[in-house]
C-alpha cells in the first residue's frame, strides 16, 4: 500500500503523486482488449438452378474468447449457423444460436461439422462467384463487431 504525505506546505512530492496516479489508473480503469477475429479459406458451394439454400465454409481464428451471435448476405434472405451430427445412423442438422470460438483456436466451419446456410437465395450461386457474409462477433464483455467476407463459390462437388 502506499501512503501518501504532504510536503511541509501540504503539497504531495511529486513521487509520492505519480505513484498514486499509476495506482489509480491500474486499480480503477478497466484495461480490455477487443477480439481480433480473422477468416480464412472462405468458400461457398456452388448451386442448380433451381435450388435456394447452400453452405458456406471457413475456419474462424478470436485473439480473445468470443462468438459468432449472428450471419447475414445480401445473397441470402436468411443466413444461420448449423450444426451437423450423426444421430441414429442419420445425419441431422439444425441451427445454433452462437458459435463460441476460443481464444487462439481455430474454429473450422466445415462441410458434416458446424457449417454456415444460406436460405432463400437471391440467384443461383455459380463456380467463381463471390458471396459477401457479414458475422456479427460479441467479445466476453458483450461488445459487438462485425466481420465481412467474401467466400468463393467452388463445384457441387467440393468439401
């Protein structure tokens, strides 16, 4: 602990002051740090024609715990994180409301894993294209950011 003394004229000596404000600033300003989250290998699967729902793919990589809260695209009228599973010899998916992405891990989104959907598409996505997604990110003290990406589309084929 550190006490504090005047001088003989009541003034605190500037040593005894600036360790003070050292004190003051460590112990009552909260230093945190915003999540850096970065995207790579982007990709989306290419569609038919007639077909209005298709996957998007990408390993995401937080400086900081944080989660993906929500996903949008112009391309899409509504764009969902899905998780995949085997159940029963059957594979199932359905929407998760967050994706917690950990500190310093790679959280790959991949086809049969946790995957990005887009729903009700604008037009049909086509080998080449490039499909805009927008992910908002809320770091563990609640503040939110957004991430835009463009994911290539690749063949029906791909994984």
């Amino acid at each position: 602990m550190i006490y504090l003394r005047p001088s003989a004229r009541g003034h605190l000596r500037p040593s005894a002051l600036s360790a003070f404000c050292v004190l003051f600033a460590t112990t009552f300003i909260p230093l945190t740090t915003q999540a850096e989250v970065k995207a790579s290998n982007a990709w989306v699967r290419a569609t038919v024609a007639a077909q209005k729902s298709t996957g998007a793919f990408l390993t995401l990589t937080s400086s900081e715990d944080a989660k993906v809260v929500a996903a949008s695209s112009p391309a899409a009228a509504a764009v969902e994180i899905h998780s995949s599973a085997m159940h029963n010899g059957v594979m199932q998916m359905h929407a998760v409301e967050k994706l917690d992405l950990p500190a310093g891990k790679a959280v790959e989104l991949k086809p049969g894993g946790y995957h990005v959907m887009l729903l009700g598409l604008a037009k049909p996505v086509a080998v080449g294209d490039k499909v805009p997604l927008v992910f908002t990110i809320e770091d563990k003290g609640g503040k939110r950011t957004t991430l835009e990406v463009a994911a290539q589309a690749r063949p029906l084929s791909s994984r």
